[in-house]
C-alpha cells in the first residue's frame, strides 16, 4: 500500500475478536458460559453489543463454541444490534489461545486495529473500549486495561494436592500491581506475529505480545468489566445491570 492510500491512525478500521468458545467448568454445569443468560439475554449477546457500542469498531468476530457456530449465528439473527456494525461467526478450539488465532484467521485485510474480548466480560463501559482504541491510534502496538489491586498478593510454592496448606515463597510490592481486563488493543501485525511465533500457554493477548519484546502499555480499567467466572460472579453481574436499568430510568 502507498502512503497516499494508507489510513491514517485516526482512520485504521477496528475489529474485535470475542472468543466465546469456553465452556465455563468454573461456572458450574449448564450450557456454554458465553450462551448462558444474565437477565434473560444471552452473556455473549451483552459482550457484543459492549463493544459494538463503540462507534469505531466496525466488525465484530466471534468465535463460537466449536459446534456451537450455527446456534450462534441464530442468536445473532434474533437480538438487536447496530446495524453498522459487521458480524462474522468461526467455530472455536480447545484454548482460548487458539479461539483467539482462529477469529484472527477470519480477519479481513483492511482492519489494522484489533481488539479481543473476552464473551465473559459482558458489561464492560463504552469509554473502556475507547481508551483502548485511543492508546492503539496514539502509536501504542498493544494495550490492555487494568485495575490495581485491593487484596495483597503472594507468590507460593503450589501445593501437589489441592487444599494442601502452600509455602509462601514471595510478596510482591501490590502498588506495582494490575488486574488485567479486555478488551485487549493491538496493532493488528503485532498480534498477529504473537499468535504465529508464541508457542506456550499464557493467559492473556498482551502476554504473547511480551514474549515478543514488543512493549504494551496499560490505560484505566472499570470495575464493571470484570470477568465472569464463578457462580458469585453472575450475582454481581444481575446486580450492575439492575443497577443499570434504574439509572437510565426504565
Ligand atoms: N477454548 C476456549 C476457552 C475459552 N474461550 C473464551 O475465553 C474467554 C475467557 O475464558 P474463561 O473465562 O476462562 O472461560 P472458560 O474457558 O469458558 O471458563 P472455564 O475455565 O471456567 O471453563 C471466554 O469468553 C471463553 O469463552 C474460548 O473462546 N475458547
Ligand atoms: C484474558 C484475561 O481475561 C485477562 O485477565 C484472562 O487472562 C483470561 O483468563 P482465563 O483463565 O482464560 O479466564
């Protein structure tokens, strides 16, 4: 591509990845987490208009559960969403790692910004999404948001068995600390190299683009976008739609 025809930051067109493919064990028994309903409406359904909220990001990409792309795309079809906002559906692997790198695959070339999110962290606020996407166009190849810490921390010795009691081994200084969220921003070749040239199992998008040495830098996270994992987690998640629905009135 000439400059001449290159976008600009300000113009790079966005996508968003959203693996969805989990089973949510953590969660209990019951059907895939991301289809499971908060309020009467699926979470994967909350998580896509979250970041279709967001008047930059035109493609939306979830990965559904691997035999679960047919029941996703009906969802799709049977929810209200911006119509300016595209939607493709790909079946899903066995990590999220993979999730991730399959939703990659299905990008098409024009999109140079991509941000990946969890379906799990449905009630994440607009303006989180946009200050990801303002640290990516600011030059930034990935972000994440993250929130310190109100427990202190303790580095152990696991324990073989579960429940066995566990050596502490370290404290590390809790003011230097983040919880890290989604939506995670990233120059779209740099994720991309990531998920090429990454081989061990990390937890999150920004871990592979550290093993790279490229640098990634954090912008404030919110409270609301916290991760849905264990049962307390879908009480407190009623509660912030509930809390919601009473500010806007309705
Ligand atoms: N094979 C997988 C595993 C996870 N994910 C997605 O990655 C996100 C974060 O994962 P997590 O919260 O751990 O979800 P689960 O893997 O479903 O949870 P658990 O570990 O309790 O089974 C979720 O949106 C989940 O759907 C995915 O797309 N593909
Ligand atoms: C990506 C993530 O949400 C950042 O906090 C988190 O690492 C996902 O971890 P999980 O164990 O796969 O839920």
């Amino acid at each position: 591509m000439s400059d001449e025809s290159r976008p600009t930051p300000a113009q790079t067109p966005v996508a968003a990845v959203i693996p969805a493919a989990g089973r949510g064990v953590r969660l209990g028994p019951g059907a895939p987490k991301a289809l499971r309903a908060l309020n009467g409406t699926p979470m994967l359904i909350h998580a896509i208009r979250a970041l279709a909220a967001s008047r930059h990001v035109s493609l939306v990409i979830v990965v559904a559960p691997p035999e679960g792309a047919a029941e996703v795309k009906s969802l799709l079809d049977a929810h209200a969403l911006p119509e300016r906002t595209d939607f493709l559906v790909v079946p899903g692997g066995e990590s999220r790692q993979e999730s991730v790198r399959l939703g990659l695959e299905a990008l098409p070339p024009r999109y140079g910004i991509v941000l990946v999110h969890d379906a799990a962290r449905p009630l994440v606020p607009v303006d989180t999404v946009d200050a990801v996407i303002e640290a990516v166009r600011d030059g930034a190849p990935a972000v994440v948001p993250a929130l310190p810490l109100a427990d202190t921390v303790k580095e152990v010795e696991p324990a073989a068995v579960a429940g066995d009691p566990e050596p502490v081994v370290a404290t590390p200084e809790r003011s230097r600390l983040r919880a890290v969220q989604t939506p995670q921003g990233f120059d779209r070749e740099t994720l991309v190299r990531a998920h090429e040239s990454v081989t061990e199992n990390v937890t999150d998008d920004a871990g592979m683009v550290e093993q790279l040495g490229v640098p990634v830098v954090a912008v404030p996270g919110h409270e609301e976008a916290f991760k849905v994992t264990r049962p307390l987690d879908l009480v407190l998640a009623e509660a912030v739609l509930a809390r919601r629905r009473l500010n806007d009135g309705f």
